[in-house]
C-alpha cells in the first residue's frame, strides 16, 4: 500500500471518529468541509469535545 496523502489522513480520522465503515459516506455527509483548513477546525473542535467529558 502506497502512502496517503494528509488529506486523505484526516479524511480517514474523520471517517473513523465518526464511525462510518466506508469513506464515501463520510464525504457526502461533511462535503461542506472540502478544503483542509475547515477539516481541521472540525476535527479540533471534536477533539476540544472529547477532552471536555
């Protein structure tokens, strides 16, 4: 297996703390979050959550 991208890292973070078995679901559902700066937002403020409980 080839190396993955960052992007395609947090794309992978984000499917797995969400849950999802497959990647395309993920996409269709945070679509909105389509540039690298906005993901990371979202995967702090995830990460602020988890820590808050």
């Amino acid at each position: 297996m080839g190396k993955i991208s960052p992007e395609e890292k947090i794309q992978k973070v984000l499917q797995y703390i969400m849950g999802h078995a497959h990647i395309n679901v993920t996409m269709e559902v945070y679509n909105h979050l389509d540039d690298r700066s906005r993901i990371e937002k979202e995967v702090a403020r995830l990460d602020d959550l988890a820590i808050s409980f």
